[in-house]
C-alpha cells in the first residue's frame, strides 16, 4: 500500500505534468468550437418544442448562459492539459448547484446537489468551473473585474484550506464529515446575515410534497390533479401514463429494500411532464403524485432523463473506465451523488424508459433551498463562495486521493490565486459568447421564448 508521504509526493509530482501557476491561462483555442453548436448538438435528441426555452432561459444574462453551457465549458477543459488528479466529479460546479436539502434524519444540510453531468475527472476541471460561476455572478452583479477575482479567489482558497484538513483526516472521518446548516448560524456575526440565512433555512424547510401539492395540484371531479401549464407542464394522455407506470415500476426495483417497502404504502395520483433548470431543459423530466393510506399524505417525484455526461467526450481514452462510461445514465447520476454527497435523498434510483432512454428518480421537493446568487453584495459573495469551494473540497475528498491534492496544492497561494485569473478571464469569454447567443436570437438564426 502506497504510504502518505508516497501519496502526496505523487500529488506534488503531478505540478510537472501541470505546474499550479498554468492554471490561470485562458486562450481560447484557434480550433475552439463554437459554442451554438455545440448547444445545438447537445439538444439532439431532446424534445425540441422546448429548446426555445432553453435558449430564451440562457440568454438572460451571462450568469444563465453559464449555468446551460456546462457542454462548452467542458469542450474549453478538455482543451487544457490537467494534472491526472481523479476524482468523481459534478460535472457542472457552478453555484447554483449547491444548495439545501433534508437528511434522511431530516436535518438540514448543504451540499452539491445537481449530477446530471457527474463522471470521474481532473479535479480541478469541478474547482475551476465554481471559481469562473463565482466571477460571472460578481460581475453580473455589478462589481469589477478585481472584486470578481477576488471572489473568485476565495473560493479557491476554501477548498485548499478544506483539501487540506481532510487530507489529515482518516478515512471514516471524512465519509461523515457533513456540513449540517444548524453550524452555520453561529458563524455569522452580523444580524442581518443572520436574519438573511434564517429566512432562507425556513422556506427551504416549507418546501416539501404536501406544499408542492398546494402549488402544483388541483381537485378535479373528487381526484386530486396536478394542474396543466402548458409548455412548462402538461398532463399525460393515458398510453403516457401507462408508460410511465412501467417506468416507475422499474424505477422502485432499483431501490433499497426497507425504501420499496415504503414506496408500496403509497398509491400513483397522476403524472405530467415538468420544464425544469436551465441546461436540462428539452431532456424528458416527469413528476408523479404519489399519495399515502390516509388520503392526507402526498408525495411528488421527479422522474428526470439522464443524458450522457458532456464530460465523457473530452477525457484521454485511458482515463475513462469502460465499464463507468458504458453504464447506464441513470445509474452514473445515482452513483455520482451517493459518492460525493455527505447524505443523499431515500427514493434515488433509475430505471429505463421508452426507446430506452435512461433515466434516475428522487423526490421533486424535500426541504430544498438555494441562494439568489443575483441578490448576493460582495461580501455575501465571498462568504457563500468560501462555503461552496470548502463543500466541494468535501465532496472530492470522499473519492479522490486528498493527500495527493493536498500535496499538488502544497502550502502557498499559488494554486488560488491562478484559478482567479483563469476565471475573471473565462467570465470575459462567457459576456462574449452569451453576446452571441443573444445576437443569433435577435436576428432570427435561433428561435427563443423568452419569459417562460
């Protein structure tokens, strides 16, 4: 067994392969695809009536054309020479895809929460995608290029500083290690900030199945229905639903056993189609009403398709395991998030639809919450970004070698203050790039909804 001084000499070893300070060099490649494209390659075989809202979403600032083009940013990565650090990645670490949700305990934990796109990668492919998210968001808030460093800064230096704690953890400590919302009020000295996260952790409770119902449903004819808003959701025709019962039967096999027993205690409702996120949008995403033996205990799950990951395309062939590439997507997202979360929802699972798409299954809402990035001053920014940048830190030690990244990263800011370069100049390229999408809207190359 390789010893932990081996482990971080190999870590340090791999600044030969990419030194820490090449991280901040952005140039876009004279072969650089153009990134429409590669949108519009990525929405084949996605329902297309929804594209259009899928670019009207991305282009209503440069921040939301960085939450969709998770497929562009990956093609610019893999552009780049990486250190061969591997760990299961997000795939699509930008700050809206941290956020709140309940323990199966029903405490109130942050975490990574969004894995379409997880795959095993270059750790620093997840850290660089948060620092440019972080630079986007300051700059669309107004503040300057050197706030927006800045910032961006701090969330590197977090996952360091936390990279480099775990590193001296041993192995169970790290697995349980979690970050429980109930630690983060007494961090906050200011009453307003204090206030601020306290309204936030109270609506993120409230968000549950039996609020979703108030929202999302309907007495029709003595049956509870979840109500039609066309083209955002759409209710099923009755070959749709048996469809999906099929699909939803497939669905529970892949769950626990002590999960199916208490899936059972529950009768399906109804279905529909649902629009959700930026990126996602025109994959095939269903919720299902479940509801319980008492007739006053709802739930809602997500039925949510699962693409290949845009990372699959741009990792060395001898990187990717055959056997993780080949599987199915639905079972690459549940993987995904049980390794890199600290606790993760008791109904995810996949199953296989029609024209055997993949898709996985969790619970549309379950006491989730997330930051307005957009209302984020600087210092919020950089408070929040400190916090995204030390959970990731968590999230890859849990599958990666911590002591050889701790080791690539040694003691100095190098390594931070590269990444901070490399995203202000990569929010640059985002403006430029979200300019065009806008500008292929406008003058009818593209079609859009906007508003929806």
């Amino acid at each position: 067994m390789t010893t932990p001084a081996e482990r971080r000499r190999n870590g340090r070893a791999a600044r030969e392969r990419v030194s820490r300070s090449a991280h901040g060099r952005w140039i876009p490649a004279a072969d650089r695809p153009d990134p429409l494209d590669v949108l519009e390659r990525q929405g084949e075989g996605r329902v297309a009536s929804l594209l259009p809202i899928r670019r009207g979403r991305m282009a209503e600032s440069p921040f939301a054309f960085l939450r969709g083009a998770a497929a562009v940013m990956a093609a610019d990565l893999g552009a780049l020479p990486d250190t061969g650090l591997t760990v299961q990645l997000c795939g699509d670490a930008h700050l809206v895809n941290f956020g709140l949700y309940a323990s199966p305990e029903r405490a109130l934990l942050f975490d990574v929460n969004d894995f379409d796109e997880t795959f095993p990668g270059p750790f620093e492919w997840d850290v660089k995608r948060l620092a440019a998210s972080v630079a986007v968001a300051a700059r669309d808030n107004g503040q300057d290029g050197e706030r927006a460093r800045r910032a961006a800064r701090v969330a590197v230096e977090g996952y360091a500083s936390a990279m480099r704690q775990l590193a001296g953890l041993g192995e169970l400590d790290v697995w349980y290690a979690r970050v429980d919302t109930a630690q983060l009020l007494p961090l906050l000295s200011k009453p307003r900030q204090r206030r601020r996260v306290e309204a936030e952790l109270a609506r993120a409770r409230r968000r549950t199945s039996l609020q979703a119902v108030g929202k999302l449903t309907e007495e029709r004819d003595g049956r509870r229905r979840i109500i039609s808003s066309p083209p955002l959701i759409e209710p099923l025709k009755k070959d749709e639903l048996r469809a999906v019962g099929k699909v939803f039967s497939d669905y529970r096999a892949t769950l626990a056993e002590d999960r199916r027993v208490l899936l059972d205690r529950f009768r399906f409702v109804d279905a529909a189609t649902k629009v959700v996120g930026v990126g996602s949008v025109g994959t095939r995403c269903f919720i299902v009403l479940l509801e319980g033996g008492n007739g006053r205990d709802p739930l809602f799950l997500q039925i949510k398709e699962a693409d290949r990951s845009v990372l699959e395309d741009h990792l060395p062939p001898l990187r990717v395991d055959a056997e993780v590439a080949a599987h199915h997507g639905g079972r690459r997202v549940v993987t995904g998030q049980h390794l890199m979360q600290a606790a993760s929802d008791i109904f995810l699972g996949w199953t296989t639809g029609p024209a055997g798409r993949h898709f996985y299954g969790r619970q549309l809402r379950d006491m989730k919450g997330s930051v307005e990035v957009a209302d984020l001053k600087p210092p919020g920014l950089r408070a929040y970004a400190d916090l995204c940048g030390r959970t990731l830190a968590r999230a890859h030690a849990r599958t990666g070698d911590r002591l050889a990244i701790a080791g690539y990263l040694g003691g100095a800011d190098t390594f931070a203050e590269a990444v901070a370069e490399f995203a202000v100049r990569y929010a640059e390229q985002t403006k430029v790039d979200h300019g065009e999408l806008v500008a292929a809207i406008a003058d009818g190359r593209l079609e859009a909804t906007r508003g929806v």
